[in-house]
C-alpha cells in the first residue's frame, strides 16, 4: 500500500523533473536566439533556467533511488550471504542518516532564504533551497520504502 502511493509520488515526481529540464533547455535555446540572433537580451531567464537545473536535478536524485540506479562501489567483496545482509543494513542505515541530515540542514538553510529575493526574477530565495530538503525527505522515504532490486548502475 505505501510502495503503491511512494511509487505514485516517484512517477510525478519524475514528470517534475522532466518538466524542468526541457523548461530550462526550451529557455536556452530561447535565449541564445534573443541575444545573439535578435540583439535582445533577456537577463530574467538565466536565473530561471538556474532554478530549474537545482529543481531538476534535485529531483532526480529520489526518482534514481527508487529505480536502483545509484552507483554502487563494493571495496568490500562478501561471498557469504549473511555478511551481504548486515553490510546492506548498515548501508541502508547511513544512506538513510545521510538524507535526513540533508533533509534537516536544507531546511535550516531554506529557511534563511526566505526573506531574500532573487535579483532577475524577484521571487523568494526560498524556491531556490526547496529543492534540497524536499529531495532529501523523499530520498529518505525511498529508502525505506523501495521495492528490492539489484543496482542498475553499480560497479561491483
């Protein structure tokens, strides 16, 4: 039941991600045309496409846990599978304390965001930090919560 519903986050979630990253590439290519084709140059949009390269990739990082795409690195080969067990526990314990430290931290530090603004587009520094809890918060969650699976990406 909470696989199903963390699993339905995840699916939006990536939607967002996607959703920025071809915001920020659309933007680009919008501004490279107006400066250098038209002579116009838009200041605002190289700080929006900034907040969506954070968004983006901030996001992206609970999406990659989910599907098991994270690299892997196993300095400590274990034949016996007890041993794997205990060593994928204490990985999992210190994945899981690093993203709640994150999750803690980022939201000290959106926090002092808040009253700030940003020069171009004039909106809270706020949306700018966001990202840094909010995905450390759902990566913590992931952990948890993600269905067992063997590392896409890992160099074992």
């Amino acid at each position: 039941m909470i696989r199903n519903l963390v699993g339905g986050v995840i699916g939006i979630v990536k939607l967002i991600a996607a959703g920025c990253f071809a915001a920020m590439i659309g933007l680009t290519l919008v501004q490279v045309v107006n400066r250098y084709a038209l002579g116009l140059p838009m200041f605002w949009t190289e700080e929006l496409i900034v907040l969506l390269l954070v968004w983006s990739m901030l996001l992206g990082l609970p999406v990659q846990l989910w599907s098991h795409e994270e690299i892997v690195v196993d300095v400590l080969p274990t034949p016996d599978p007890r041993a794997q067990a205990i060593k994928d526990g204490a990985n999992l314990v210190c994945s899981v304390g690093f993203c709640a430290v994150l999750a803690w931290a980022g939201y000290a530090f959106m926090l002092r965001g808040l009253n700030v603004t940003s020069p171009a587009l004039g909106l809270s520094r706020l949306w700018f930090f966001l990202p840094i809890p909010l995905s450390a918060a759902l990566s913590v969650i992931v952990l948890l919560t993600r269905p067992k699976g063997q590392s896409v990406g890992g160099f074992d």
